[in-house]
C-alpha cells in the first residue's frame, strides 16, 4: 500500500510539473507571418532588391482571405489602412519594409486580433 502511495504521489508531482512546463516550439517553425511575408515578397517584390516599398505593398492581391480578414479586423476595431501599416512597419523610416518587418507585423496583428 505504501509504495502505491509513492508511486501515486510521484505520478502526481511528475504531471504538475508537465502542467507547469511551457511549451517552446523548435527553432526551425515558422511562424504565419514569416510564412506570410515570404509569400507576399516572392510576389510582391517588383525590382527583387529585398524590401517592398509602400507602392509595391500596396499592390497586393486582394484574396477572399485577406478581405475576409480586414473585414473582422474591421469588427475587432484592429484594422489599419495599407499607408498605417507600412509606416507602423517601417522601423528605421527609409520607405522600405523588409521581410522581417513584415513577418513581425503580422505575428504582432495576429496576436492582438485573437484577444
């Protein structure tokens, strides 16, 4: 009966300790904005120089997916225009927005929709 106990009370401490631990994904998961922005530049990226300017990133493709998307963003009160999310991208103020830049945005716009 006392080693069921201690086995019992291990069992319990061990899942406790499961419970606490965080989940880390591996180093080599994308996130959906770096999948995103990759997408985006391969299409987007007129010259090929790496960075999109407001004129390119505004040329996107209006999919079902993205219009469905500004539309609850709209509900959500998250949406911005085209010309304030370039600029809310566009960190050091050259007019251009790398690959990064994007994939950050779009983790951080993600992230502050779902809540």
């Amino acid at each position: 009966m006392l080693k069921f106990l201690v086995a019992v009370l291990s069992l319990g401490m061990l899942l406790s300790a499961v419970a606490e631990a965080k989940y880390k994904a591996p180093a080599d998961v994308k996130s959906r904005g770096t999948k995103v922005s990759a997408y985006m530049f391969q299409n987007q990226d007129a010259d090929g120089d790496g960075k999109l300017t407001l004129e390119e990133f505004k040329n996107q493709r209006m999919t079902k997916d993205v219009e469905q998307r500004n539309r609850y963003l709209r509900k959500k009160g998250a949406y911005r225009t085209p010309e304030e999310q370039f600029k809310a991208m566009d960190a050091d103020d050259d007019g251009k927005i790398t690959q990064e830049d994007l994939a950050k945005f779009l983790d951080a716009q993600r992230a502050a929709a779902e809540k």
